[in-house]
C-alpha cells in the first residue's frame, strides 16, 4: 500500500513545524530544517509516494540549504536574484522611483499639448 503526499499536506505541515519555531522569543529554523531533511528522506525512499507533485530532490536541498543559513530570506535571494534581500528592495524601489518619475513628466507633457 502506497501512501501519495499532496501539495495541501505538505504545506500544512510546513506550517505547524513553523509555528512549532516560533515558540521561542528569538525564531529558529531547526524544526522546519529537520521537517525537509526527512522529507527529502522520504522523496528517495519512496519516491512514487510523491509523483503527484513536482518538486525534485534537488529543489528541497536548495530549500535545506536557505533555511540552513543565519538569515535565510537572504539565501534565498542571494540563490535566485545573486543579491540580498536588502539589495533587491533597493533596486525595485530604484526600479519604481524612476517609472513614477517618468509617468510624472508624460502627464506634464500631456498638459502641455492639452493648453496648446
């Protein structure tokens, strides 16, 4: 008898070992590391127990490793964008203050062309 993991479940219980880390005053990460460690475990094991979802071994290693690390936002962005997290907020808040600036010179044009 096989037993199929679902994406529900396994968020669900992502998320009670998440609580489970937030007991403390400062938030630890170990609970929800151990939680992908066996999981991992388990995807080799028993690998047709997951073949309804679509995540690989390597992808939960990539996620062991972010939650491994002292701040693990910044390990995922450093993985994904090659930046910190902080970089990243700078850039798109760069990002938006140049298209804001730009949308307020198009309107002043189209003022102008409209009292022409």
């Amino acid at each position: 008898m096989s037993y199929l993991y679902t994406k529900e479940q396994i968020f669900a219980e992502f998320k009670d070992v998440t609580a489970k880390d937030k007991v403390k005053k400062k938030e630890v990460f170990t609970n929800r590391i151990a939680y992908l460690q066996s999981l991992k475990e388990d995807m080799t094991q028993a690998p047709k127990n997951f073949s309804n979802i679509s995540i690989t071994t390597d992808q939960l290693q990539n996620l062991i490793d972010d939650w491994s690390a002292t701040k693990p936002i910044d390990a995922f962005y450093k993985r994904i964008f090659n930046m910190t997290y902080a970089e990243k907020k700078a850039e798109e808040e760069a990002e938006y203050f140049d298209l804001s600036k730009k949308e307020k010179v198009y309107k002043k044009k189209e003022q102008v062309d409209t009292i022409q």
